[in-house]
C-alpha cells in the first residue's frame, strides 16, 4: 500500500518532514505529491533541503490566483494525480487551499485520508485557513491533533473520536531535529546584524491584503523600530502592499527576502523579540522561550498564550507591548510546555498510520 503526502505550502513542508522520516523508518512505502502552491526557491526548495524531504513525485504547478482559480487548479490536478497513483492514505496537512483541496478530492475519490494539525480552530471564518480546516476535518478518516483544545472541538463538532488521535504536534519535532544546526551568529554576519533585535514575519490577508490595515500594521511596525532594530523576512504576499505602506529598510529596519528554514529559526533563536502573523511562528517561539506578539485579534493556538510565551497584539497596542517583552528580558513560559510537544509526533503518527494500514482496530 502507497501513502501519498499532499503538500503544497511553506508550513506544510516542515509538518510533514517529521511524519516522512518515521514512516520511512517504518518501512513504509511512500510519495510525496507538491501541489507548486508554493514556487519560489525561498518558500520550497530550501525547505526540501533544510529538512531533507524526498524529491515529490510530481509537482502539479498550480502556483497562485484567488481562491477559487487555486483551489480549481488544484482539484483538478489532484484528481488526475490520485487516480494515477491510488493510494491507501492520503495524508494532509494544515490548513492551506492545497490541504482543503485534496480533501475534497479525496473524498470524491473514495480515498481515505488522514489531517495532520486537526481540530484547531480560531472561531474566525473570514480567515481561509478557517474554513479550510473545518471541511477538511468533516471529511478526514483519520485527525491528528497537536493539542487538547483541538481534541474537544473536534467533539463538539461530532466528529467520531475512534477516528481523532492526540500525537504532539510534528512542526516541533522539526524544530528539535533542527535545534543542533540553529546558530544565530552565521546568518547575524550574512545580514550584518549585531546588538539587540526582534524578527518580524507578516503575511496574514487581513493585515497586508487592505491598504488601510497595511498602514496600520506598518506604523506599528515602525513603532517597535524605535525600542529594538527590527529585521523582516518578508513572505511574497505582503512585499507591494507593505512597501506602498511604508514598509522599507530605514535606520532600524532591514527588509529582507523570506529566510530558508534554518536560517530563519537560527535567527529567532537569536531574537529579544519576535513579532508575527504566523501560526507555525507562535509555536516555534513558545518552544525556544523567546517573547511573540501575535498581530492578531484570535488565535488557532491558545495554547501558546495560556503554555508559552505568546500573546495576542492589535497594532495599535504592538509598540508598546513590544517595549514592556523588552524590558521584561528572555520570556518565562507561562506554565509547563503543551503537552506531548516533545519531538515524538512524528512517530507517534507514523504508529497510528502503519496499524490503520494494517487493518487494525484504532479505537481507543
Ligand atoms: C498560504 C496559506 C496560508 C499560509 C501561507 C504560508 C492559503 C489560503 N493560505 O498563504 O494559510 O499561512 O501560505 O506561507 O492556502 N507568492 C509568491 N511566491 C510563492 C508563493 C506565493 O510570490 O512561491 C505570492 C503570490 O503573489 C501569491 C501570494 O504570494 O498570489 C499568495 O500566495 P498563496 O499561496 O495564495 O497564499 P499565501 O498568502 O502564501
Ligand atoms: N519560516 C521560514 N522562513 C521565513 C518565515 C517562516 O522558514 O522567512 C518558517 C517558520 O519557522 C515556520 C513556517 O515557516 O516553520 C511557518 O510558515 P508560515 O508563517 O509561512 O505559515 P503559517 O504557519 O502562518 O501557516
């Protein structure tokens, strides 16, 4: 039996990579599928590489277009791909159109397939990744969760709890696997930083998509620069907008492109500060204690605020939300780490994935 990894985004590449090498160890057989969602060496290649993911079998080129022009893309080419190939498992992860798209398809199939990062839930609709995570929930034969509030939304929401399975969450064992290689002071040099500094990553559409929500974000932003140099490794999608903002390099503050992942972590493990949109982000700092304002009115990861070191920001409280993590030094996590984030999800996955394969009985 095939199982088929369908990826198409940058957060997907490091979810996977740890489910890959397990199932790998397990000897099981095994593809990846890139859906080219995401193109740019910066947002993929350098993520195979990083995190020494196996060449994709195919890749279907869909790159970008609204939402519908992407997820058509998509459906399309992962209908000719799944018939082609007709894999036992699908697996799926995240919350990116590539994700929602192979679902549905999936499901249309006959296919079964399993969710990695089940359950989360922001509440908020008007993000995509929203109602992409709530459709492909409805319809996946297996859930992995990486934290408990996901297990009890999944409840609420009837999902069959034979089917939902509490592993840990997988983007932290990649960042475990990375932890030895993750050296601030190589690309510190590259960049030319010394000192104190915070890194920023923006690319949320209700921060950078609108004109007037871009400015705010922006003053914001330049609000940090003056208590702390502030370096922005910027996603492709907020690079016109921001910049027609008012996002450029200035005295105390450096632009950049979209960091590979080691270098990206290896700079935030060097940060006093990081500020961001992102939801891998907010996990990653809980992780490596340092202080995360999230530009964001909710988050699909409560467990970073009430277990890590994360707290939600509007861009008119950032500057001085980002004065006050200054002075308080290094983050103390609020309380223990979320539970099972311990490196292990991956093969706890993996276990799960081979037995179902097998035909055994998953219920709990
Ligand atoms: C997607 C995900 C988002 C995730 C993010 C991770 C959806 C709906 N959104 O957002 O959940 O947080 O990936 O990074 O799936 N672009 C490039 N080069 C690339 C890829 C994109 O220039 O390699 C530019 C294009 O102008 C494109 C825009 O970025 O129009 C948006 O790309 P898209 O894949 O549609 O969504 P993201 O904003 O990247
Ligand atoms: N990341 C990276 N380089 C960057 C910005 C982010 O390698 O310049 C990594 C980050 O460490 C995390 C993942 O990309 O592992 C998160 O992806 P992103 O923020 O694009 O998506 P989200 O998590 O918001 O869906």
């Amino acid at each position: 039996p095939l199982v088929l990894h369908v990826l198409g985004a940058r957060p997907n590449f490091v979810k996977a990579a740890p489910v890959v090498h397990a199932l790998a160890e397990l000897g099981v057989r095994q593809a990846i599928v890139h859906t080219g969602q995401h193109y740019d060496a910066l947002m993929s290649d350098v993520f195979f590489a990083d995190l020494n993911l196996p060449e994709p079998i195919a890749n279907l080129g869909v790159g970008s277009g609204t939402h519908a022009r992407q997820t058509a893309a998509l459906l399309v080419g992962l209908e000719d791909v799944l018939q082609e190939h007709a894999p036992a498992l699908v697996v799926v992860y995240g919350d990116v159109n590539s994700t929602l798209a192979a679902a549905l398809v999936c499901a249309k199939l006959h296919i079964p397939f399993a969710h990695v990062e089940a359950g989360l839930r922001s509440f908020d609709r008007e993000m995509p990744e929203e109602v992409n995570r709530v459709v492909t929930d409805a319809l996946a034969d297996l859930l992995f969760c990486t934290s408990p509030d996901a297990l009890s939304h999944l409840a609420n929401e009837g999902v069959d709890p034979a089917k939902v399975h509490f592993v840990g969450n997988p983007m932290i064992d990649s960042l475990f696997a990375a932890l030895p290689k993750l050296d601030p002071e190589p690309i510190k040099r590259r960049l030319g930083v010394d000192g104190r500094y915070a890194v920023a990553t923006l690319h949320r559409p209700a921060n950078v998509d609108d004109p007037e929500a871009a400015r705010e974000l922006v003053s914001a932003v330049l609000g940090v620069a003056e208590h702390v140099r502030v370096i922005v490794p910027l996603h492709p999608r907020g690079r016109t907008r921001l910049a027609e903002a008012g996002l450029v390099d200035r005295e105390n503050l450096k632009i950049i492109e979209p960091l590979g992942y080691v270098d990206f972590l290896s700079l935030v493990r060097g940060a006093a500060l990081v500020v961001t949109d992102s939801g891998g982000v907010q996990e990653e700092t809980t992780m490596l204690g340092i202080p995360c304002l999230t530009v964001r009115p909710n988050t699909e990861r409560p467990i970073t605020v009430t277990h890590g070191t994360n707290r939600l920001v509007t861009p008119a409280s950032l500057p001085a939300a980002a004065a006050k993590a200054l002075a308080d030094g290094a983050a103390t996590p609020a309380g223990e780490l979320p539970p099972l984030w311990d490196g292990k999800a991956g093969p706890r996955i993996a276990r799960v994935i081979a037995a179902w394969l097998r035909g055994d009985n998953l219920s709990p």
